[in-house]
C-alpha cells in the first residue's frame, strides 16, 4: 500500500485528525523561515501523543550535528527530513550517530536532478520528490517518465504535490513511489488542515 504523509501540520488538533484518518506519517517544519514553523515544545507535545504506528517527520535546513541532534532528543523523534545543502557525509554520519530514519528532500524538474540525487544512495533512507512546477490554476505539472528514472536509485521516496485523484492514481500506477505527501492541498488555512480534504488525499492514496 502507498504511503501518506500529511505535512506543514502546526497543531495538535489537525494532528490527530490525520492521524484518526489513516496517514502513516506527519510532517513538520521547523525551518525559521517558514510561516508553518512550529517551536520544539510544541513539536515534542504533539510527537508524545501520537500513536507509535504513526511516525513524525521534522523538517530542518542547513543546521549542524549538534542542532539536530539537540531537536531529535528534545522531541523524542524516530525522523528527520534535511531540506538544505546536506551532505551525503553528513546524513549518514547523523544515521549511525543517533540510530533515526533520514528522509533528504529536493526539488525535482529535469533529469539533472538524479544526479544531483545519486550521492545520496546509501546514506539516507527516503527520498522527498517535490515537484514545484504548476499550470495556469496551480496544478502540479508530473512528468510520468521523469519521474520513472527515479526508481533506478533504488531508494523508497515520497512524491509531492498539489494532485487531483486521477493525477495521484497515474502517479502511483506508473512510478510507483513509496508514499504521496499532501500539504497546501488539503489545508483551510495556511496553518490548519481541512479535515475534508484530508481525508479525500487518504483515502485516495490507500486505496491504490
């Protein structure tokens, strides 16, 4: 079964709420710039109340073995997600020092972009796929073939996106990620979930 992960979650209640709607992972940012940056007591009271089949995802950029790992301990985190200029060296010296699930994000738009990718085999365990073009009506534009190649690093990897249903079968049918990862898609506002919404992506995503 394809994964879900719901992302940019800044509370409690949109938390559960995912939670008691089947995803597997939930996503938060603790990246200073983002208008969904969460502080790291808020991030440990919601990561204590989640269900151990349930696993929280901090996204960070650019900090140093310290910093993370002063935020794994803090949090009680099984899971970081490093969005910066990382290093292959870096990621995996974080993976034997604290025994955590690394996922390493990119964006994703031209076959350059594997390459940029391939370093990392080996020293992380997911793979994040952000596709950042869209259309006219903010759609994400797939590239199915493109993002085919992915499969050849033979490393799991979620894939996201702003995806109709129809979008988000051809994806999972034709390039099989590990997981899909809904965030601006399913929210109401910028900092809260629509329950709705979340639950369309979900079940959507399962049922493939």
């Amino acid at each position: 079964m394809v994964k879900v992960m719901i992302a940019g979650i800044t509370n409690y209640e949109d938390a559960l709420s995912a939670t008691n709607l089947g995803t597997d992972f939930i996503g938060f940012t603790l990246i200073k710039e983002s208008p969904k940056k969460v502080s790291d007591k808020m991030l440990k009271e919601v990561n204590e109340k989640l269900p151990p089949f349930v696993l929280a995802v901090a996204t960070v950029e650019n900090l140093d073995q310290k910093q993370v790992t002063k935020i794994i301990k803090k949090a009680d985190l099984k899971a970081i997600c490093l969005n910066g200029n990382e290093t292959p060296e870096f990621c995996k010296a974080l993976s034997v020092a604290l025994g955590i699930k690394i996922f390493k994000s990119f964006e994703f738009t031209k076959e350059s972009d594997i390459l940029s990718m391939q370093p990392y085999v080996g020293s992380i365990d997911y793979f994040i796929i952000n596709l950042t073009d869209k259309d006219d009506v903010g759609n994400t534009i797939v590239n199915i073939e493109l993002l085919k190649k992915i499969n050849q690093l033979n490393v799991p990897f979620f894939i996201s996106g702003n995806f109709s249903a129809e979008k988000i079968s051809e994806i999972t049918d034709q390039v099989n990620p590990f997981g899909m990862i809904a965030d601006e898609s399913v929210e109401r506002l910028q900092r809260r979930k629509d329950f709705n919404k979340m639950a369309d992506f979900i079940k959507n995503v399962h049922s493939l």
